[in-house]
C-alpha cells in the first residue's frame, strides 16, 4: 500500500514541479514581451507554456475520466502549437562570420498513430535544437534537451492505451507501478529537471520572478508535506483497520467450526439415541439399519454416517450402503465412543486432488439410555466434510475470501481460476512465515501476503484436531489489498486535486507579494 503512496506522490511531485517550471518559463516569454512589446513572439510562447502548466498540474491529480483526459490533451496540443508556431515566427540569430543555412534538420518519419503532444514535443525539441545549433542561441539547447525527454515519456505512454490487451507479455509491462510507468516519470522527472536548470539560470537576473518562484516553491513544499502526511496517516489507519476486523473475522471463523463441531456431537447423540438404530442393532437387522440410517442422514443433513458394533466393524454407512465389513480398530475418536465418551474432532484425510477436512463427533450407542449401567452395544460416528460450499457460505456473509488448509495445502477455498471453472484446490502455501507462525507455532497471523501472485491483507489461524491439540491445517480470511487501495486512492486524489487548486489559487498572491517586495527594493 505504501509503495503505492511512494509512487503517486513521486507522479505528483514530478508533474507538479514541472508545471512550475513551464509556469517560470512562460513568465520570462511573457516579461520578455513585456519589456519592447515589439511582436506576439514571446507572447504566444509564454501563453504556450503557461497552457502546458495548467495541463501538467490536471494531470498531476491522477483523475481518469475521459472528459478531464480529453480537456488536457486539448491544452497540450493548443500550447504546444502555440510554442513551436513562435519559434518558426521568431527569427534565427547567426553567429557573425557562419552564412545561413536553409536545410531545417528534421524529418517526421511516423508510419503509425500516435497522440499530437507526442509529435509536438518532438518538433518542439527539435526546433530548439536546430535554433541552438544552426544559430548564436546556445542557451536553448537546454530547453531543446528538456522537450526531448518530455517527447520521450509522452512516447513511452502510449502503450498504456492498450492497457486492456490480452497479449500477457505487454499486460506484465503495462501494470501499474511497473517498469514502464517508471520509466515514463523517470523520462518526465530528468525533463522536468533540464527544464528547471534552464529556467534558474534566467530567474536569478529578474528579482520579482525569482521572488515569485521561490515563494510559489515553498507553497508546493508545504501543501506536499501536508498532503503526504494527511495520506501516510490516512493509509495507515485502513490499513490497520482492515486488519483488525480481519483478526475478529479469522476469530469468527474458529468459532464457526467449534459450532458445526457442536452440531455434529449433537447429531451423533441424537442418533445414538434413535430408536430404531437401536432394535437394528440388538436385532442384527442390516435392511432395518439400512433405512434408518439413510433417514437419519437426510433429516441431519450430514456430509457422513457410520455405524459400527463394540469390536469397532463398521455394520453400515449411509453415504456408501455396500462399502462394509472394515474394522476401525486404530480410530482414536471410535475407541473413545466405545468406552462410553461422546466427543469430536477434525480430521485431515488425504483425497484425490486435495485434502478431505472433516469435522467428525461419535458417540456410544447404549441398549437402553435410562439405566446408569446400560450396555454399550455399538458406536456412531458422523459429521460434516469442510467443502466450497462451506467457505462460500461465509464468503458470502462476510464479503471475505476463505480458505481450509489441511497441512499447508488448500483442500477448500472461494479462489477460483481466471476461467471461473475450477478452483485453487490443491495447491500450497508458500510464505514460510506464515507455515511457521501458524504450523509449527500454533499462534495467529495477521498481515499482508501474496495470494497466488495477488497482493491480499491476511489473518491465519491455526487448525487443530481437538482442543489445545495438534495443528493439522489451517483457516483463512483476507481481502484484496486492491479494494483498500481503491478507496485510498479515491482520497489521494481528492487530496491532491484540493492541493492543486490551492496551489493555483496561491500564485496569484504570490505573484503580488513578489512585485510587491520587488517594487520596495528598488525604491
């Protein structure tokens, strides 16, 4: 999230002192014009740059909407043409003893479409380097560089019109905060830079301006701290909110399986108690056992139903009727049933694809239940498999994404694949930090990780067999880090829209107080 804030802040910063710089640039056009009045050359430019600094400050706010986008491309093209249509008007100044060349060294060779600020920026640069080299205006070479470099983000922009493609290759460069977003504001950043050097070597003749750059500077410095601090404690409080109810959330989950737990021990008493299972038992009646079984099943609704006779046989299973005649000698929660203790547990069974997580309760069947020394003629178990259908119950509670590891493989979870067809099942966990904490440790963890390549806040808890016994899997709650992102980016660029306005607004009674300070030095 924070790398987040890093980046649009730097997005920010980089355009906004940009901005200053063309502001800067176009004062001097426009004092220049200002002091003979002999033509619109320097007027226009001027006017060309004070365009592009209002169309940098917009753009530095981060809102994507189509209007605003259209409006800003609108002035980039109006200030840009208005900039090179002044170079082409201006004269070229020759040094003394050099003739006149005649040959402008540019060619435009571009065989596809691509945004007009991008061809601007191009023939801009390249006018001003052909009046630094073929004329006596070697200054200009740096503002030659300057609108090179701006050519060369606006450039590497381009492709972000594709941003939608599915080719993975471009997609992976495309990512915001990747290496092309990088690169674009390095290339803006070094112009900026060029375009700001050139700009001080002018101001620091003109006292007012640089009065005026100096106070507008400080304005910037002070609504960017502001801004940065204002979103930094902003983040941080959703960030450590959204972790907090994660931690109440895992909490609720643990809850949840002690529940259907509870429930299980239920069913399992109250079918040790049924009648019917009863008489089939001390009958020897498997077609009677059968059908109350399989009744038994559907009415509890559970996943999973046993019977076995005091040598631990099983005499019937509701799910698989045929599948009888093993021996559960090694069943610890059997063998406590048989010895008259109604208890539960949860079990890992390794499946097919993936773990088998089941929340198993048993219970003694007793050949009469109001008598303190009833003979215990057989067991039950019974209880319910942790499925999909279980996380997506409380995924659908809790707007959470939920996952049951048995180990450190997923055996149950609400991730599913980008063809919508299958799920994650299967697979494993890979952040050794969190197998050691929860595994091994047996302790709670909450903070952010990678979820199949995607960035989520997290809380794990630990899974375990019975009370304060062993840890056999392990329980999952988390939710993108995207949608937090998405309301703290909303903030960040209300934030810095209210900073951009603020600092327009500012330069008007900076400019006063500059030509006012610089009125009281020279009288």
């Amino acid at each position: 999230m924070f790398r987040q804030l890093f980046f649009d802040s730097f997005h920010f910063a980089t355009l906004v002192f940009l901005a200053l710089a063309l502001l800067t640039s176009g004062w001097l056009h426009i004092d220049s014009w200002a002091l003979d009045k002999k033509g619109k050359t320097h007027l226009f430019r001027g006017i060309g740059f004070f365009m592009l600094a209002i169309a940098y400050v917009i753009h530095a706010t981060n809102f994507e909407i189509p209007i605003i986008l259209f409006l800003v491309q609108i002035v980039k093209v109006i200030g840009s043409v208005l900039i090179l249509l002044s170079l082409f008007k201006e004269p070229l100044l020759h040094p003394p003893s050099e003739k006149v060349s005649l040959f402008i060294p540019f060619t435009l060779a571009i065989n596809f479409l691509v945004p007009s600020s991008v061809i601007l920026y191009f023939l801009i640069a390249l006018v001003y380097f052909w009046k630094s080299t073929g004329g006596h205006e070697k200054q200009k070479k740096s503002v030659a560089f300057a609108f090179f470099f701006l050519f060369l983000a606006e450039l590497v922009k381009i492709p972000f019109y594709a941003a939608d493609t599915n080719i993975v290759v471009l997609s992976s460069l495309l990512e915001q905060y990747g290496i092309l977003w990088i690169s674009y504001h390095i290339l803006f950043l070094i112009g900026t830079i060029i375009l700001s050097a050139w700009v001080i070597g002018y101001v620091r003749f003109r006292v007012n301006i640089q009065i005026f750059v100096i106070t507008v500077t400080s304005i910037i410095g002070i609504f960017l701290i502001t801004t940065l601090s204002f979103t930094y404690i902003l983040l941080k409080n959703l960030e450590n909110n959204a972790l907090s109810h994660l931690k109440t959330d895992i909490k609720v989950m643990q809850y949840t399986t002690e529940r259907f737990q509870l429930e299980a021990l239920a069913n399992a008493k109250a079918i040790a108690n049924n009648t019917d299972v009863k008489n089939s038992l001390i009958n020897f009646d498997k077609n009677k056992l059968k059908e109350a079984t399989l009744k038994l099943a559907i009415s509890q609704d559970v996943s999973f139903l046993l019977i076995t006779d005091t040598n631990s046989k099983v005499l019937m299973r509701a799910e698989d009727s045929e599948n009888t005649g093993d021996f559960l000698t090694e069943d610890p929660l059997l063998i406590s049933a048989l010895e008259g203790s109604s208890l539960t547990d949860i079990t890992v069974k390794q499946g097919v694809v993936s773990p088998d997580i089941l929340i198993r309760a048993a219970a003694p069947i007793m050949a009469s239940q109001f008598t303190e020394s009833a003979e215990i003629i057989g067991g039950v178990i019974t209880g319910f498999k942790i499925d999909n259908a279980f996380v997506d119950g409380i995924k659908k509670l809790t707007g959470l994404d939920v996952v049951v590891f048995g180990g450190e493989t997923r055996a149950a979870t609400t991730f599913v694949s980008p063809d919508g067809k299958s799920r994650h099942i299967g697979t494993k966990e890979q952040n050794s930090e969190i197998i050691n904490k929860v595994l091994k440790e047996g302790e709670i963890f909450v903070g952010p990780a990678k979820i199949l390549n995607q960035s989520f806040y997290t809380a794990y808890s630990p899974l375990r067999k019975k009370d304060g016994d062993e840890v056999i899997g392990m329980l999952f709650v988390g939710k993108p880090q995207s949608e937090l992102l998405e309301t703290a980016a909303a903030s960040t660029r209300l934030t810095f829209l209210g900073s951009a306005i603020l600092m327009i607004f500012s330069i008007v009674p900076a400019y006063f107080i500059s030509r006012r300070i610089h009125e009281n030095l020279e009288a």
